[in-house]
C-alpha cells in the first residue's frame, strides 16, 4: 500500500487543516443542514440517474433502488 505521509494510505481523503477549522466552528445544527442538503443532492442525483438508466422501471422501483443505494443495500429484504 502506498502512502502519502507516514500517516495516511493514497485513497484516504483527508481533509486540509484550514477547512477543518473552518467545520468545527460551524454548530451542530449547521452541520447537519449542510450533511442533510448533501444527502438531498446526492439522492436527487442518484434519482436522476436510475431513471435515465432504467427508463422501463416504474417509480416505486425507482424509489426502492435508490434506498437500496443509500442504505448500503440494508433495505435488501424489503423486495
């Protein structure tokens, strides 16, 4: 494995220390508006994207997928 620093492999994101100054200073609250708009995005891309890929499917199929996706597959069983 090969890395970057003594501390971190390549692959492994991390992030500056300016920017990190910058997320502790924001409350909780802000944070969680900002991960819950991330999310929002990333689900609205993620929509997009099935039914463009999968324009036989129907909508609530569309849905599970996309749950399916964002949940790590935990929603499986439902199908």
């Amino acid at each position: 494995m090969e890395f970057r620093n003594a501390q971190w492999p390549v692959g492994i994101e991390v992030i500056e220390d300016d920017m990190a100054r910058v997320i502790r200073a924001k409350t909780g609250a802000e944070r969680l508006r900002i991960s819950s708009g991330m999310y929002a995005s990333a689900r609205k891309m993620l929509l997009s994207h099935l039914r463009a890929e999968h324009a036989e499917w129907d909508e609530p199929r569309i849905q599970q997928e996309a749950a399916r996706r964002l949940s790590h597959g935990a929603t499986s069983a439902i199908r």
